[in-house]
C-alpha cells in the first residue's frame, strides 16, 4: 500500500470512530416521559415582571435551564403539589451538579397574585424559586409560547374564584428556548431522569 | 369463641372509631401546609368500606375554616377543573382514596398559616348515619415514603404525550 492510501484509511477510520462515538453518547430520547420539541422555539417579547417587581424579559432565560410552572397561589392542589414535586427535582438535581436548573412560577392571576405575595410563596417551596407575573395580555403572550393553557372564570367578584389550568411543567433551554412539556401528573424523579437525558442530547448536538 | 370476639372487637376498637364499617386509614390522612397569606388547602384521606353496601362521604367539617367542601378534579381538553361534588362514594367492601390531583376535602378562607405537625380536627358524616371524627396532621408532603405520588395513570388516560 502507498503512502497516500494509508493516510485515507486512517483518516477514514478516525471519521467513522468519532462518528460512531458521538452516536453511543447520545442519548436515546424514546425513554423520555416528557415531550421534547424537535426545533425548540425561542421565547420572544417576554415582558413579565419578576417577584422584586423588576421586568423578566427573555433574557432571564438565557445560558441557564429553566423549569417553569404556569399557576396561581390560589389553587389548593396542583400548584403546591407541583411546587413540592419542583423543590424535591431541584434536590435531585442538586445532586448532579452545583448549578441545578432554575425554577420560576409564572402566575396566570395578576389581579391576586401580586409580586410581594408571589415572593413569600415561593419561598415557601425553595429560597431558589422565582415567581413573576404580569399584564393579562403579556401572560397570554408567554402562556401561549409555552404550550400553557388556563381559563379565567369572566366574573371575578367572588374573591374564592377558581381558575382552570394545564398545570404543565415546560423545561427552557439555555438558548432560551422551549425543549421539553411534561403533563402531570410529573414526579421528581420522571423529571430529573428526562432532565439529564435532555442535558446529555443537547450537548451532544 | 367469646374471647376471640371481644379479642377482635378490642382490636377493631384500637384502629379505629369505627361501628357500621367505615374506617379512616389514619396514617393516609394529611392536611397540606400552608404557604403565609395562603387562603385554601386540602385534606386528603383514604376512607375504607367493610359494609357490604355502598356508603356515601356526604360532608365534611374542619376546625381551620368556615367553609369546607367536598371536591374533585375533571380533565377538561388537558385543563385540570376543581368542582364541588355532593359525595363521594365509598363502594362496598372498597376504599375511596382522597388524593392530590383526585377526591378532596378543599378549605377555603383560612386565618391562619397552616404549619407542618399541627393538628385539624375534622369531622366526617356519612349518608348510613355515621360520623367519623379524627386529628389530621399537617404536612408540606405527602405522607408515603417516595416522592412519586401516583403511579396509576388510570384517571389521566386523556392525557398524551
Ligand atoms: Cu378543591
């Protein structure tokens, strides 16, 4: 064999070894419990505001994960249930690594749910937690970019009223794009488990 | 056989305060504690049945709040719908498990934070003429051991991933 022949083997061989490489390191998304986007899509024109009453824009979102849970503070059962499934992800995931992802509580209830109430809120879950709410229209905005859907009831005058959510969980890239909804009922470990494996698969792009 | 009844009878008597056959599975019960300035909560219980009829949960009372109901969650098109039910039955020979994102007793108006390992007294009445009194602790998790809460994905088969 000539000189140049070996060369194109072994460059041959070196394509095929990082090739193949890369493909046993990725990870296999058909064990997710959550839905992942294939071509996540950048959140856009967010102009909420955080729980310190500052503007959370899309820029919070960026070089960090995010798990966002779209609620109200009202609500008995799934918004707490979540939080605590949340706190005991975050845990888990703390576990991993010093920089678990980031979990903010948007509140779909702006007429209740002020920032200084959304602050002792989710406190209450994790001193981590953020909570930030908004405009009725700009709530929307974001709700809809995120696959979230709820409903206000049109008359509000009794102040008990209930609000009907998805009570989804939508996990952020640091691209500040939306990777990844998970329908409840979520559990800490379903989350943590489809956490890493959507670490793995996005920086094995 | 006399003593193996009143052994029995003793026993029964220590698990529960039960006659006619309900009985409270009290390790089940948990009241969710309270975030500050946090207005509603929910208890949740398993209620056991060792009639063989059907008993019907009918009302619920609890020393935290004027206003208690019975409720429940729908699946409506993915959005999950809290509604006010006027019982919830506890089928024969069977059990009614009152449970996050299922059956609840909902308090609504609360004074006051409910704090992890207060107690609330909470009365139960049946529609076979029974009521069923317990201290129910307070809790910011659910009482079993594992964090996973439910594994049945029975009553969500609405939902696709
Ligand atoms: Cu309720």
């Amino acid at each position: 064999m000539n000189k140049p022949t070996l060369i194109l083997i072994a460059v041959i061989a070196l394509v095929a070894g990082v090739f193949f490489g890369l493909r046993q390191n990725a990870p296999d998304l058909s064990e997710l419990t959550g839905f992942s986007f294939p071509e996540p899509a950048l959140l856009r024109d967010v102009k909420l505001i955080d729980h310190n009453n500052e503007p959370l824009t899309e820029s919070h979102f960026q070089d960090k994960w995010t798990f966002i849970y779209v609620g109200y503070t009202f609500c008995p059962d799934y918004c707490p249930m979540t939080l605590t499934t949340l706190n005991q992800t975050h845990a888990l995931l703390t576990e991993d690594s010093d920089t678990p992802p980031a979990t903010l509580l948007v509140s779909v209830d702006p007429e209740r749910d002020t920032p200084e109430h959304l602050k002792e809120y989710v406190k209450f879950f994790n001193d981590d937690f953020t909570g930030a709410t908004g405009s009725p229209d700009e709530i929307r905005k974001f709700a809809d970019q995120v696959s979230a859907v709820y409903a206000l009831p049109d008359d509000r005058s009794d102040p008990n009223y209930l609000v009907d959510h998805s009570s989804t969980v939508i996990l952020i890239n640091p691209d500040a794009a939306v990777q990844a909804v998970f329908t409840p009922p979520q559990t800490a470990d379903t989350l943590a488990k489809d956490f890493r494996l959507l670490v793995a698969h996005y920086q094995s792009r | 056989m006399k003593l193996f009844f009143a052994l029995t009878l003793l026993l029964f008597g220590s698990l529960t305060s039960a006659s006619e056959g309900i009985m409270i599975s009290e390790e089940s019960a948990w009241a969710r504690a309270t975030p500050p300035g946090s207005k509603t909560t929910a208890i949740y219980l398993t209620v056991m049945n060792h009639s063989g009829a059907d008993i019907s949960l009918t009302a619920a009372t609890a020393n935290i709040s004027e206003r208690v109901e019975l409720h429940t969650h729908i699946n409506n098109d993915g959005m999950m719908k809290m509604q006010q039910v006027v019982s919830i039955v506890v089928p024969a020979g069977g059990q009614a498990q009152l449970k996050p994102h299922g059956d609840h007793i909902m308090v609504f108006n609360l004074q006051d934070q409910l704090k992890q390992g207060e107690l609330v007294s909470v009365e139960l009445t049946f529609d076979n003429g029974q009521t069923q009194n317990l201290q129910v602790p307070v809790r910011k998790e659910p009482p079993s051991a594992n964090n996973t809460m439910d594994h049945d994905g029975t009553e969500h088969s609405g939902m696709k991933h």
